[in-house]
C-alpha cells in the first residue's frame, strides 16, 4: 500500500514539508536554482514528491490506461487516489491540508504521471498550475478558505475561458455578467472545457461591461450544483480520451458579489499570467509524454531480435533513439528553467513560450518515432505506442497554439533589441 504524502510528512525529519520549513530546506532550494548548480537539481522535498507521483503512476494508475481511454472517461478511482497520495494539493498551503510544495515540485508530478498517462497529467495539471494558483493568487480571504482546502482534499477544479469564437483570441468571448442587486447574473456558452464533468468548482471568465473590451472581462468562481450552470456535450477526441472536455451553457447563472475572483475587470489580466504559467505546466506533461513513449519503445527494443541481436544494438537505431533522447532533455531542461525563473519572481513569460513549444513538437516527434521502432505492432491498439502518438497532438494546439507561441517569442526576442 502506498503511503501518502501526508503521511510522509509525519515521518521523522519530514517536518520542514510543511509551512514554516527549516531554513535549511529554503537553503537548498536557493542552492538548486542558483548560479553554477545543475538546473535539474532537486531539494530533497521535490525529489520525494516526484517518487511519490512515480510510484502513483506505476502502481495505481498503469493498470487502468487502456481501459480508460477505450471508455473515452476518467475512472473517479483514479481521481480519488490523486487526492488521497496529494497529487491534487501541490501547492495548497500546510494548514489548508496541501503538500505546501513549489511549481518546480507540481511540474515534476505533472511530467511523472504523463509518462503513464497523460490524459490523467492534463486534469492534474490544469488543476494545480491554473485553479490552485488562481485561488491562492487572486481570491478573497474568504474564497481561500472556503476553495482551498477543497481542492486539496476532493474538489476537482476547472477554467473556463474558451468559446466557440475565441479561441486564441480568447477575449473576444460573448459571455456576459450583468449586476442584479448584490449577485451578478452569467450568461453565454463556453467550449473545450477541461475537468468539466469531474469538476466541482469552475472559475468563469465573462466580460461585465462589454463597453470597455477585454478590461471588462471578470472572473467568477461557480459551484457545479448552481441551477444556472449545465454540462453540455462531451467532445469525443483524437487523444487524452480520458480527459473530459465539454460544453458549458450558463443561462441565468446566478452567483454572489463574493464570488468574483479578484477584482471585476481584472479578469483579463488573470488569464494571461495563469496560462503565462498553465504553459509550464503543458511542458512538463509534454516531456513527461514523450519520455513515457520513449521508454516503452526502448523496453520492447533490447527483448525483441532481429537478424540474431537486439533492435536496439544495431547503430542506425542507436541514432535514431540517441537523437530523440537528446531532444527529450533539452525540452526538460527548458522546462525546468521557466519553471525556476517563475518561483523566484524573476521574467518568465518568454522562457514559458519556448519551454511550451519545444516540449510539444519534441513529443510529437518522439511518439511518432516510437510507433516506427516497434514496427507493426505500434500500429496496434494493443500496445500503448499510438496513444502515446494521439495523446501528443493536443500539446500544439491547447493554453496557446505553436504560432502564439512564436508570436510570443518573436516579440519578446524584438523588445531585447532597440532600433
């Protein structure tokens, strides 16, 4: 039976896991990230969450893969565990009953899990990188402690920003908040919504003035049992099979002034930096991918013989795979330098971008490679390299296409060097 990682904080000297660490645990995480340091180094306390979320996915996770993405449904099982081993709660604080960990300690969860499974990283992901964050960040004293504890313990959260016509440019959304009384009235339709069916809690961008563009776009935080709010059709995808994304229809949903999240109007501003982070997060689920693929390609490699020796001994293949590994730690060690960068306050957005962009296109590739090493048995349902393979395209595409990606990257680049 696996331990928890509450219950790991109770084991002698695992006291600096909770709020209030030794200052020899903030010591080493300064060590990690400083100058002439590995950037991949690990503090002790990030090391035993990445095992931890290893061991989740090895042992409790791998069994149900196949089954999950044939149903096209995430099993509530699995849910449960991820909140049981506080997979859920990475950077919830101590006394909200999290892990109290950093974004560097939920992007190493976030890459551990997608090798086995990225559809299960997504919810994970987007969970802790954009609605745990959102709620720390930006909600009210009294929404923090109402949400947060929940999130850490069984409330799955979910972001809804998307709409059929504002896609990458997501604020020019239609859905609308108008003021009655002391509550705030939604209306509209969002698409392509993550966690929608597992999700207790979503966060809902609507523009609450319409005259004043996207500086009218509002946060609001909305229970699932609210009358207004309805799950509409579920999208039946390429990949993440097991990964719920849906329509969502607000028609009259009504919700008190202390559910806006931050400030009205501020709504805008909030998207950018959570997704400026939600990229990181995409990242490290597309290396963990990629990896995973890669993995599973190499252990069929070294057992199966051709012409009297291992696939894996003969140099063109040694090539081939030489080249992908390669690929797969630049891609990480891009993640875990924005990742980095972000928890010490420092510029990120432009590290963010490419981290993003490489981890996706280098999983694309590895996956495709993958299926190629095992030959005709890759073309198979019965082997996990094609959903490894379908699972990757969806990193090109959601929290910001490749070409917003380069944008980003173009203009960051251009501002570094004046006329």
């Amino acid at each position: 039976m696996m331990r928890s990682l509450t219950a790991l904080r109770h084991l002698p000297g695992r006291a600096g896991l909770r709020s209030g660490r030794c200052g020899a645990v903030h010591a080493q995480h300064r060590c990690c990230a400083g100058v002439g340091h590995p950037l991949s180094a690990l503090s002790e306390d990030e090391e035993m969450l990445r095992d931890s979320a290893e061991r989740f996915a090895k042992e409790i996770l791998a069994p149900h893969v196949q089954a999950m993405d044939q149903k096209g449904a995430m099993s509530k099982e699995i849910v449960d565990a991820m909140f049981e081993q506080g997979l859920m709660g990475i950077e919830v604080p101590a006394e909200m009953g999290g892990v109290d960990l950093n974004f560097t300690a939920a992007c190493l969860a976030i890459e551990e899990v997608a090798k086995v499974d990225p559809a299960v990283s997504a919810l994970m992901d987007i969970h802790n990188t954009l609605l745990v964050t959102a709620f720390k960040r930006y909600g009210s004293q009294e929404l923090q402690q109402q949400y947060l504890p929940r999130l850490a313990a069984d409330t799955v959260g979910s972001f809804c920003l998307s709409e059929p016509n504002s896609g990458s440019d997501a604020f020019a959304l239609k859905t609308k908040a108008v003021r009655d009384g002391s509550d705030w009235v939604l209306d509209g339709g969002k698409c392509w919504i993550s966690n929608s069916l597992e999700a207790g809690v979503f966060v809902v961008f609507a523009n609450a003035d319409p005259s004043k563009g996207h500086r009218g776009i509002t946060a609001f935080v909305v229970d699932v049992d609210n009358k207004g709010l309805q799950i509409g059709k579920k999208e039946d995808k390429l990949g993440i099979r097991a990964s719920s994304t849906c329509e969502l229809v607000l028609e009259g949903c009504r919700v008190p002034n202390e559910a806006v999240l931050g400030e009205v109007g501020q709504g805008y501003k909030i998207a950018i930096e959570l997704l400026n982070e939600g990229r990181i997060g995409i990242g490290a689920q597309m290396v963990g991918l990629a990896q995973g693929a890669f993995d599973y390609a190499m252990r069929y490699m070294v057992t199966r013989k051709e012409f009297g020796q291992s696939i894996a001994d003969f140099q063109g293949m040694q090539f081939q795979y030489a080249r992908a590994r390669m690929e797969i730690e630049a891609a990480r060690l891009l993640v875990f330098n924005a990742a980095r960068l972000k928890e010490s306050g420092k510029p990120f957005v432009l590290e963010a971008a490419m981290a993003k962009l490489k981890a996706s296109e280098v999983a694309q590739d590895v996956s495709s490679q993958c299926i190629d090493w095992l030959g005709g048995v890759g073309f198979t349902k019965e082997f996990l390299a094609e959903k490894y393979y379908r699972d990757a395209k969806i990193g090109t595409i959601y929290e910001g296409t490749s070409n917003i990606q380069l944008q980003t990257i173009g203009k960051g680049v251009r501002a570094l060097y004046s006329e």
